[in-house]
C-alpha cells in the first residue's frame, strides 16, 4: 500500500495536459487524418545541419561513455563564451552545467536551492512543470495570478500581496504560454527584489533568441545569486536531443555536480557533441526565427476575426495565448472538439491556469506558415466566422 503522504504528494502532480492532447493527435493522424500540430511548443525544423554533421561525426568516430557530471568541459567553455558575445558578461565555465534538457535543470536546482517546504512563486498563466515539479519535490508552488496590465508577468507589486514567508520566484521571459517578456528594467527591479529579502530567483531563459518587439535580457545582467537555465530544445532546434544547460551561484556549483552524478550520471555524450556546433548556425536559426514572426503575424492578423481575442502580446517564443471566452466555458472540451472536427489541435489554457485557463488556449505558430494559414482558415470556416 502506498503510504498516504506520498499518495498524497503524488496526487499534486498533474498531469501535463499538452502532452495528451499531442497524443490524441498523433492517434487522429494514425488513423489516416490530415492534423495540423499547432498544440506543442517545439520547433517544426530538425536540429541545425551543423549539429546533424557533428552527431554523425561523433557516432562514426567516439566511444560515447559517460562524462563529467556536469557536462564535458568543451561545452561548458562553449557555453560560456556565449554569455560573452550574446550578452557581453564573463561567465566562467566552471559555473556552467549542462543538464538534461532545462527539465534536469529544474530538478536540479529545486533540489539544490530549496528545503521541503519552501515556497516558490510562479506567475500564472505558467510553464505547468514548476507547479509539478515543485510538488513532487515537496515543495509549494505559489501562484501568483497575473493579467494582462502586469503583462502577465511577476511583479515585486505582485509579490508584496504573498507575505514574508517566500523562499524563491521563478521567472520566464519570453514566457510560455504567452510569450510576453520583462524589458530590462523590470527584470533588473524584480532582481533587486529578491536579493534584498534572500529569495532565490530562478530564471527561465529557454526562449532566448526567439524575440520580435525587444531583445532578451538575462538576469545574469543583475545578479550573480540567480540560478539562470537555458536549453538548445527552442532556439537551437533540439528538443528531442534532450539537452539544456545552467548558469550557477559559485557556492551552488559542487552541491549540483553531486547531485547530477548521482541522478543522471551525465547528460548523453552525444547531443553533449553535437550542441558544440550549435552556436555556429545562427544564419539558420534565424531564418527559423523570420518564420515564426511572419507567422505571428498572419495570426494576429487572422485569428481575431475567428473569435480568437489575443490577451498576449508576443514578445518573444512562438506561442499565442488567446481568450476564446466569446466561443467556449471550457477550453478542453473546446480543444477536443477542434481537434476532432477540423484536425487542428492547440492547448487548452487549463494547463497553464488552472483557476482562470478554462477561456483560454494556447497557439503554437512553430511551424510552417503554410500550415498556420490551413490552420486559420479550418478554424474560421468551423466557427461560421
């Protein structure tokens, strides 16, 4: 029998809802459909040519063992002179790890930055693997309810409402689900904040790169105490591969090594080879980049007339966060009848919001634009619209 604390515990983690609607279109395409995947957030582009060269170079010539807990060292210097020329900080390599995906990164620096029970503000609308990993750590998210006037993002105002107790913030620009970002003064305040009252500030940069109306700002800009995570799943294209990486406090540095090799070991040697080559394919990625803008902007063009109101603006990511309240009192059942009656599948806002998502979904435009414009019309001739 399950012990009634940990049935408890694990109760709290929910599921993630995005991944099951992605499964029930996969199942849709199997039986012979036409889907369009406008539901999960990764790029419709494979990894970079120069990434797919080194991992076929790698395979033919490697070993592939372990490595180093916290990455192989080429890497972790690769990574750091990326902090040079993209934000123009000196990062030592040696706070670098590279983790398995930002997913491994989150473990880790929850595991490493908080006890049981410490409490970590998330904003929501939110990324739902902080509130679920957090609860399977026995930790406690605290949700901090977020509109449209505070961009839908944390605020020291915001924070101000949920008392003293607060061990850490956990901060996402450009954020998913609705891709709105802090400018750099916001960012640095929110930094100021949290160092002032000894609250640990996590900072999800995984959509770094990905930007239309302001340029990323890290928090490394303003703090050396943040724990900063990043990834080569959205930029860089990879995210099977499996690969993201963290910039650390010096004095967090060996406690996540430890805690690294004995959870994971190392992350795999081979996406650990082929990320080496990423930072040499700007030219490709950004043509990625050109794309997701011209398909934002065919969806905010289009989608309003459909009854789609975008609450968001879309700073950066490849995510609209729409309000469809004028079509539906349940975005679920509204996803699911969307998927089965024209095969276009998106995320229901429940996922992101538990309290407020049942009026709002999630649109992925990381894919073709050709496939964002089938999109749109199935969706407007649907809704007589």
């Amino acid at each position: 029998m399950t012990p009634a604390f940990a049935q408890a515990r694990l109760d709290s983690v929910r599921p993630f809802i995005v991944l099951d609607v992605m499964e029930k279109a996969n199942r849709l395409e199997a039986s012979g459909r036409d889907v369009l995947h406008l539901e999960v957030g990764q790029p419709g582009t494979p990894a970079p040519s120069r990434v797919l060269a080194a991992a076929r170079q790698a395979l033919e010539t490697e070993r592939l063992g372990y490595t180093e807990g916290l990455g192989i060292h080429e890497l972790r210097a690769r990574i750091a002179r990326h902090y040079s020329d993209a934000y123009g900080l000196e990062i030592a390599p040696d706070r670098v790890a590279v983790t398995t995906g930002s997913s491994g990164g989150f473990i880790l620096a929850f595991l490493a930055a908080f006890e049981p029970g410490a409490r970590v503000a998330l904003a929501e609308p939110g990324y739902p693997a902080y509130r679920n990993i957090l609860a399977a750590l026995g930790l406690e998210a605290v949700g901090v309810p977020a509109t449209a006037e505070d961009r839908f993002q944390i605020t020291p105002a915001l924070l101000d409402r949920l008392g003293p107790d607060l061990d850490g913030v956990i901060v996402a620009s450009p954020a998913n689900p609705t891709g709105t970002m802090l400018p750099a003064e916001a960012l640095q305040a929110l930094a100021a904040y949290c160092s002032d009252r000894g609250i640990r500030l996590i900072s999800d940069e995984i959509y770094h790169g990905i930007t239309y109306s302001m340029d990323s700002t890290s928090a490394l800009e303003f703090t050396d105490d943040a724990i900063v995570l990043n990834s080569f799943s959205k930029y860089y294209s990879m995210t099977g591969w499996r690969i993201g990486w963290m910039v650390l406090p010096e004095n967090l540095c060996r406690p996540i090594e430890r805690l690294a090799q004995n959870l994971f070991i190392s992350v795999p040697t081979l996406s650990q080879r082929a990320a080496l080559a990423a930072f040499d394919c700007r030219d490709e990625l950004d043509a990625n980049v050109a794309r997701y803008a011209a398909n934002r902007e065919l969806l905010l063009r289009e989608l309003p007339a459909a009854g789609f109101d975008i609450l968001a603006p879309a700073d950066g990511a490849f995510y609209l966060y729409a309000d469809v309240s004028r079509l539906t009192n349940h975005s679920g059942t509204f996803g699911d009848t969307l998927l089965q009656e024209t095969g276009v599948a998106i995320a229901t806002g429940l996922d992101f919001d538990a309290a407020r998502g049942h009026t709002t979904v999630r649109i992925s435009f990381a894919g073709t634009t050709e496939t964002m414009a089938e999109a749109v019309r199935r969706i407007r001739e649907w809704s007589g619209r």
